[in-house]
C-alpha cells in the first residue's frame, strides 16, 4: 500500500491508489477542470454553512472522467472487501453516477433508492436479494446522515451494506457510518454551524446546491 499524501489545501489523502490509476494532482485536476470547486456561501445537505462546495455533478458529467474516478474509488477498497460484494446502491441522486461508474468497474449491478415521501427506499422494480452483501457508493459525505439513512432503508429492503465508498470525505475522517468508510479523498474547508457563521460568509446570499436541494 502506497503511504497517505500528506499536504495543505483541498485534498488531505488519497490512498491505496495505483500508479494505472489517477494521482492527487490528477483527481485535483479533475474537479477544477470540471468547474466544480465553487466559491461562494453554500448550505450544505447537512445543515451547515460554508464558503466552499465542490460540485461532483460537474466532475462527474464526462463520462470518461466519471470512469478514471470510479476505477480509483474502487482500487481504494481492500479486496477481500471488495470479494464479497453482490451490489451496488447509491442514494439519488447525487450518488446515481459515481455509484453506475463503480459497479461498472466491479462488473456487479447497480441500483440506487430515492425518497420521494421523505425516507429512502428502492422503486422502479429494484429489489436485493435475501441477504445481499451492498457496496454503498455516494459522492460527497459531510455528516453522514444521508449516508446512513441510506445504509438503513438497505437493511429494509433486506440487504447488508458491507462497507461505503465516496468520492470526497468532507468530515476529514471523523464521520461514523457504522461501516467500513473507503473514500477516495478528503478536504478541509471549514463548516459552520448556522449561529456561528463568520460575519464576512453572512454577508454573502446563500445557495444550497446538491441533489436535496428541494428538501433543505
């Protein structure tokens, strides 16, 4: 196993990555090609407030880019992990893409569950198996609330979620999803709780971006 990189700025580790596979510099490069490292004043899916938000629809809309990705999210999880996967769910709609792509690289299927009444549950004629061993795959993790209502409403639907893979880990580790938690890289931005945003950052018109946007 490659050692973590250690360095100041967006990303704080990536690792397990191979050298087939994309480097910091590349997945870095990757989200400002992409235009998807915003500025601004956002309120996150979480609840809280923060200056930065990177939008991993934007990454992901190339599919070649959302492919490089997916392979090395995947290369991020241990093989006897990986082993024991039977499929691939992703929350909508922010985990749709990613969540395809890395089913895509492990040849297993992939589903997603969406919460039109407010809870998770799958629809469109997706159903687990008795049993099922889940790879739960999401874009962005902050809280980990979404991510483990998801994990939950898997356990509804019969299956077993074995461990979660994200592109970005927004809680630079600290999250408990009740899983193993393989993300392929985490950042620093600062949050904030909403009586305690900086008077600068109040000062800017809040957006709230991501796939809950209709459900802040």
């Amino acid at each position: 196993m490659r050692p973590p990189h250690r360095f100041i700025g967006y990303f704080v580790y990536m690792t397990q990555i191979s050298t087939a596979l994309p480097s910091y510099e590349e997945v870095r490069a990757e989200f400002r090609a992409s235009g998807a490292v915003l500025e601004g004043h956002f309120k996150l899916s979480s609840g809280g407030h923060s200056g930065h938000y990177r939008q991993c629809g934007r990454v992901l809309m190339n599919p070649a880019r959302a492919a490089r990705l997916a392979e090395a999210a995947v290369a991020n999880i241990p093989s006897d992990v990986l082993a024991r996967v039977d499929t691939v769910v992703s929350p909508a709609m922010g985990g749709l893409i990613i969540g395809h792509e890395v089913a895509r690289a492990l040849n297993k299927d992939a589903m997603f569950l969406e919460r039109p009444e407010g809870a998770f549950h799958l629809r469109r004629g997706f159903a687990l198996e008795p049993g099922a061993k889940v790879l739960m795959v999401e874009d962005v993790v902050t809280t980990g609330l979404s991510s483990r209502e998801a994990i939950a409403a898997v356990a509804n639907e019969g299956g077993e979620v074995i461990a979660e893979c994200a592109l970005i880990d927004r809680s630079l580790g600290s999250v408990d999803l009740g899983v193993p938690f393989y993300p392929l890289a985490a950042f620093n931005f600062p949050t904030y709780h909403e009586d305690d945003i900086p008077a600068e950052l109040a000062a800017v018109a809040v957006t709230k971006p991501g796939s809950r946007n209709e459900q802040f």
